[in-house]
C-alpha cells in the first residue's frame, strides 16, 4: 500500500501546486525561435500549507500537507492523515525517502524505479518545477507553438513522451499540462487552477492531477487534488529536520 503514498507525493508534486488567475495580466510574446515567454516563479526556499484528497481504485485519503523547499535541492513534506499519520517525505536530487512513524518502517524510492513505473520521466527537477508551477521541461527553439482561440500551445518532446503545455495568452501562465508516453500510452494531465500572488509572484494554489497508467495488465486511474491555504516565498534559510532511527525497518 506505500507504493501508493509514493506515487501522491511524487506525482502530487509533479504536479500539483499551480494554478492561473484571470485577474493577472501580461501578455506574453512568440519569438522567431518558436518560444514563449511562459512566467516561471523564482524562488531560493519555500513553505506551505495545503489539503490533498488522493483516489485510485483501492484508496481514497485525504491529507493535510506542511511543505518546505530549498531550489535545487530539497522539498520536505509533513503529512498527518487517517492511515497515514506521521509521515514524512524527503525528495532530493537522487530519491523519494518515505518514513512512516506509526509503523516504524520507511521505504526508498529511486528516481528510475519510479520513471520505469510509469514510463514518464520523474527526477527532481521536474517534480520541482510543476510544484511551482513552472514548466516541467525548459523551453527551446526545437519546440513547436500553435495559437488557439483561448491558449498557446507549447508542444515539446522528451524522449518518448509528448509534452502540451496549455499557456494563458493574457497571463502567460500554464495553465494545463498533458503529458503521454507514446509506447505505453502512460499519461499525466495537470489542471491549475486559483492564481494568488505570492511576494509579487503569480503562485499556483490548486491543481488537479489526472494519472492513467497500465499495471497488471491493467489501465488505472488516480485522481489527485491539492489546495493550498498558505504560501510563503521565504527570504530566510529553513529547516528540514529527516532522520531515520535504527530500529526502523527499510520496506
């Protein structure tokens, strides 16, 4: 069952915390190289406060979440919820490290176990970005940038998996991300919703993450949604306190 709390917290990130808000204007450019000018949030540490409801076939829990991150470096969250209470979660640059304290047993995850589970490419940048809101992969001149009457779409590629990032013309926020592996058909559709402005920033505050990927021959459905109801762009360094006592077992 923990290898469900693993695919929350990595694709919850990966995901979740973003959001547009028509009350925020800027209209973006298109450049000769095919690129947009997509606003990214910047950042050197974080901190937050936020509901997740998570629902697959098997689980329906929701959470409270207290989430800190240091750029480029480390995103620590504290969960407390029914069957999940005293859990906590580091993702740096190498893993996902889980500890359960009510069980006493913890669980590591790396990077490439979890991409090969879903044939979508999880690493901490990535996972870092989509927390912000960002693009998940740096935009270039090999991109492609179609017009619609509501979005530009920035198609991009990486290895087998196609990437749509629907951009708000008025905002030029992200608005939604589609993501699907051409093999596997494995795909990651990210909703953000609820722009809030966060020490001058255009910061996400919800998102809705929708996950089709095959397991046991099988095609399944997760359905994640995170709230924030507390954002902070930190100026001073925090802390992310993470040990593991002897006596637990690694799972």
């Amino acid at each position: 069952m923990i290898n469900k709390y693993s695919t929350l917290i990595a694709f919850s990130l990966l995901l979740t915390l973003g959001a547009c808000s028509k009350k925020i204007t800027g209209i973006g450019v298109v450049d000769d190289s095919n690129t947009l000018a997509v606003k990214q949030v910047d950042f050197d540490y974080f901190s937050g406060k936020a509901k997740i409801n998570y629902k697959d076939s098997e689980l329906d829990i929701k959470a409270k979440a207290n989430v800190r991150m240091k750029k480029d470096s480390v995103i620590w969250i504290a969960f407390s919820a029914v069957g999940i209470q005293g859990a906590r979660c580091l993702i740096n640059k190498d893993s996902v490290t889980i500890v359960n304290l009510f069980k006493k047993e913890y669980y590591v995850y790396e990077y490439d176990s979890l991409s090969k589970q879903f044939n979508i490419n999880i690493d901490f940048e990535s996972i870092q970005s989509a927390a912000m809101g960002n693009l998940v992969q740096v935009n270039g001149k090999e991109d492609n940038v179609e017009k619609t009457d509501d979005f530009f779409i920035l198609k991009q590629n990486s290895g087998s998996v196609v990437i749509d990032n629907f951009v708000n013309p008025q905002t030029m926020k992200v608005e939604r991300v589609h993501m699907i592996e051409n093999e596997s058909k494995n795909s990651a559709t990210i909703n953000y919703y609820d722009f809030q402005m966060v020490e001058n920033q255009a910061f996400p505050f919800s998102a809705v993450i929708s996950l089709f990927y095959k397991a046991d021959n099988k095609t399944l459905n997760t359905l994640i949604e995170f709230e924030y109801n507390k954002a902070e762009i930190e100026d001073k360094e925090l802390r992310f306190p993470f040990n593991i006592p002897k006596k637990y077992v690694r799972r």
